[in-house]
C-alpha cells in the first residue's frame, strides 16, 4: 500500500546501481551504426538513446513497461503515469493516492485566464496551451530548489513536484482553451470525486448523459500517453530537460513539437480526407468508390493519410483499440462506417496495387496508425473542432514526457549532445 513518489523513491538506488554497472562493465560495446541515408534521413533507426517507459517494435507496437498497449487499455490514464514511471500497477490505494494529489494540484492560476483571454482571438488552441504551460514556468519548485542549491540526487523530488502539478491542471486548462476558444462557455472547474479523464470529458463541457464519451476519453489519453522516446515532442522534451531546465520549459518546447503536421497534427488531416470523400460520393461510398478514388489519390502523388508508420509493420495496436471502441459504442455512425471501410480497402491497395517499377510495394507499411481512426470518435461525440485535437493529444502526450523527464532527473542522465558533422566531411568519407 504505496504511494507514487514511496515507489518510485524506493527503486532509485538499486537503478543507479544498475545502470552505473551497464556503463562501467559494457560502456565500450556498440549497440548501432548509422549510415549516411539514416543521418540525411532525421536519425530514423539509429539507436541512441534510453528510454525506459515504453518501446515501439515494428512488429507489434506499442509496449508500456513490458505490456503491450492492449492489455492496458483498461487502465486509468493516471494508473498509466503510475505504470510509466515506476514499472508498476498501481492498486487501489496507490491509484486513489494520486488521484486526490492531482485534484489537489488542480486549480488552473487566475493569471492562466488572463493571458489566455488576451491572446489574440484567432489564435491557435496549441498555442494557447503550450504558452499557459510556459507562463506556470514561475511555479516551478525544480527551479527554485536548484537556485537555492541542492543535490544532483536528488533533482528528481522537485521535477515530480513539477510533473505533477502540471498534470493536475492540463486538463483543467486545455479544457477551458476549447470553451473560451470556440465560444462555449466559461471553464469548469475540477471535480475531486471524479478520476482524471473523466474531469476532461467532464470539463470539455460535452453532452454525455450515457458517459460513454468519458469512456472514449479515458481511452483517448491512456493511448496517446507515449510512444518511446525518439518521437518529435518526446524528443524535444528530454533535450530541454537535458539542459536541467524545469518541466514547464520542457513540456510546452515538446509541445511545440507536437503541433508539427508531420506529429500531432495527423489525425486532423486523417479524418478531413474521411470527410471529403464522403462529400464526393454523397455519404458512405461503396467499397469499389472507395477503391477507385483511393488508388487515383495515390497515383496522383498524394497519401491516403493515416496509412504507413516510421516505425510500425503491423497495424498499429492504437487503432485496433479505438476501431474496438467505435464498433462498440458508435458501429453505425457514417464516419466510422467509412473509416472502417478504408481501413477494409487501403491496406490492400498499398501491400498489392500501388507498386514501383520494381514491382515492389512503394510504401513499406500498409498499415493504419492510430491517427487513421481516433478523430472520427470525436467527430461523433461533438467535437468538431479540427484544430483542437492536438490539445487533446498533448494533454495525453503530457504523461508519457513527464514520467521521462522524472526518470533521467533520477538517473542523473547526460545533456543530450550528439555530434553533427557537414556535408562536405560526409563527402570526404564517401571520397576515401
């Protein structure tokens, strides 16, 4: 019957230990080598880095701490960060531990509002966040304990301090961005009673007499919590955070990462494809409509977007969770239809129809991501807003950052710094 912090205090030593140990005994053994495509290519595949909290295998996806995603998609996305960050479940105590924390680090600051009510009004809803985060930047308890002066052992006690706070009020605040935003509404304040997800369906202010759209939220967040490390936004955190730089500066820089078209942006782009082509057929369009005016887009030069993965092989677990949740609670709704529909045609246009002069596929994954599929949910329970999806991924996206940023503060991790080299050294090695 323990607490986050009690557990995560508790495993400290002995992963010092143990890590100390890898580098000491084994320091000089290569775990990779990097081609001059993969260095012109954004470092994709190159192994170098650590992360503890999940790992992505091409061949079946996500996995939390040595789960895979679906055997979690249970959990509760606070009992997510548990896991994220200590490796463990929580019980029932642990669970409800953090969860009066995070309500008790719930209420979003007057100044929030003010800023956020200054910001131009066409602003838009990620900018919004990523500068509320930023301006709590002055809360920071890692900051203040550093300039006083404090152990390198111990930057981890204030960076959960950190993490923590920010989690209690993300949800807080990117739900009052969407109602002070799309002109819904004043926010709504945090409900201790409730879990965390629930308080953002909750406080999003959506209809949801069934509860089913809590139901999708909790979902929503456990599944966009992380995706290892080398991702744009998480990436971008744990370099700032490398610089010992508190989390408010690292999680609105990751954010900023986030709201990149090529990252957190796709899944607008994923179901704008959805809802133009039911705009060209005039509804749900047969399977050879879909067939034919799938493969003309590809042949046009453009993508089906939410088809093929950086990583992936396989269908994106992600996916396969939200299409379970969709057939489950929404089979009939026309957006989900057609979603499921091209995910029924896409695939096999791109595995056998949309192949190079070699006669191999020229896409190497066929597959869905999660993007392919989760805005058609929220488009069924009311929100619409295409641009604030991202916020909703990033108040996910948040825990899987900030359980990182936890871990490398406690393992007393390096400042990140790899050696770039220029073209003209990569054409002298190609000279020799």
């Amino acid at each position: 019957m323990a607490t986050l912090q009690e557990i995560f205090a508790a495993q400290i030593p002995d992963l010092r230990k143990e890590i100390k140990s890898i580098v000491k005994d084994h320091g000089d053994k290569k775990i990779s080598e990097v081609n001059i495509e993969q260095a012109y290519g954004g470092m994709r595949a190159v192994k170098g880095m650590i992360c503890d909290t999940s790992v992505v295998e091409p061949d079946s996806g996500l996995i939390i701490r040595g789960y895979p995603l679906l055997d979690l998609q249970d959990l509760l996305p606070e009992e997510i960060f548990f896991l994220l960050l200590t490796g463990q479940k929580p019980d029932a105590h642990g669970t409800l531990a953090l969860q009066l924390d995070l309500a008790a680090r719930s209420t979003v600051p007057d100044y929030i509002w003010d800023v956020i009510e200054a910001m131009p009004l066409d602003s838009h809803p990620m900018v919004m966040l990523n500068t509320a985060i930023l301006v709590m930047e002055r809360e920071s308890v890692f900051r203040k304990m550093y300039d006083k002066g404090m152990r390198k052992e111990d930057y981890w006690m204030p960076m959960l301090e950190d993490a923590l706070r920010i989690l209690g009020v993300i949800p807080g605040i990117a739900a009052g961005i969407y109602r002070l935003r799309y002109d819904k509404g004043e926010p709504i304040d945090y409900d201790a009673s409730l879990d965390w997800g629930a308080n953002y369906a909750r406080m999003l202010g959506i209809p949801d007499e069934s509860g089913d759209f809590a139901k999708l939220m909790r979902l929503y967040l456990n599944f966009h919590s992380d995706h290892e490390g080398g991702n744009v936004s998480a990436f971008s955190c744990h370099t700032i955070g490398s610089a010992l730089s508190d989390a408010f500066y690292a999680v609105s820089g990751g954010l900023n990462g986030l709201a990149g078209p090529l990252h957190g942006l796709a899944n607008q782009e994923c179901l704008g494809w959805i809802l133009d082509t039911m705009e060209k057929f005039g509804g749900v369009p047969t399977e050879k409509q879909l067939h034919d005016y799938a493969l003309d887009t590809l042949k046009s030069g453009r993508v089906v977007p939410g088809y093929g993965h950086a990583v992936l092989r396989v269908c994106d677990p992600r996916f396969t969770g939200f299409m379970g949740f969709g057939n489950k609670y929404i089979a009939d709704d026309p957006v989900f239809k057609t979603v499921a529909l091209t995910f029924k045609v896409v695939p096999e246009i791109l595995a056998k129809e949309f192949l190079g002069a070699d006669g191999k596929p020229k896409v190497k994954d066929p597959w869905p991501n999660v993007d392919a599929g989760s805005g058609a949910l929220l488009y069924h329970y009311g929100v619409t807003e295409f641009p604030y999806y991202t916020v909703m991924f990033s108040v996910s996206r948040a825990m899987g950052m900030l359980a990182q940023l936890v871990i490398n503060r406690a393992m007393g991790t390096a400042i990140t710094r790899p050696k770039s080299v220029s073209t003209a050294w990569i054409k002298s090695q190609i000279a020799k």
